[in-house]
C-alpha cells in the first residue's frame, strides 16, 4: 500500500507515493517553500502539507481533521507482531 501527500486543510490530495520516503521528503520540501515565502512576503496563507499512509488517508477521506483523524488514525492501527 502506497503513501499519500495531502493539505491539511482540506484534506486534498496532492501526490501518491509508492513508498513513505519521497513523500516524507514532498512534505520537508513543501514546508521549507513555505517558510521562505512567509518570509520574503509576510502575510502569505501557509499551505500545511502532511503525508500517512493511503490507508490512514481513508480518515482524511470521511472528513476527519485534527485530533478526530488523530484519534481515528490510533483506534485503527494495526498491533505489532
């Protein structure tokens, strides 16, 4: 199962991933050019980019955000074995 890199926000996807490295990375470079026009513009609206795994992203999909996709994300994790 892949990886996705989403908005916050909204919960829109922006990229999937076949593995959680490159879309860890997407999420670095997105906040670092964030930062960079928050600083060279000042009142530029940051775009939090965040990434998980496609079945996690299913919580994105249903409309949970914040610490509801959080508690979501826990009550559907898989135990170690």
């Amino acid at each position: 199962m892949g990886w996705v890199v989403y908005e916050v926000d909204s919960g829109r996807m922006i990229k999937y991933y076949k593995t959680p490295g490159p879309a860890k990375s997407e999420v670095t470079r997105q906040r670092k050019f964030n930062q960079e026009l928050q600083a060279s513009y000042g009142n530029h609206r940051m775009r939090e980019y965040a990434a998980c795994s496609y079945r996690d992203y299913e919580g994105q999909l249903m409309g949970l955000r914040g610490a509801n996709f959080k508690l979501w994300q826990f009550c559907n994790a898989q135990p170690n074995t």
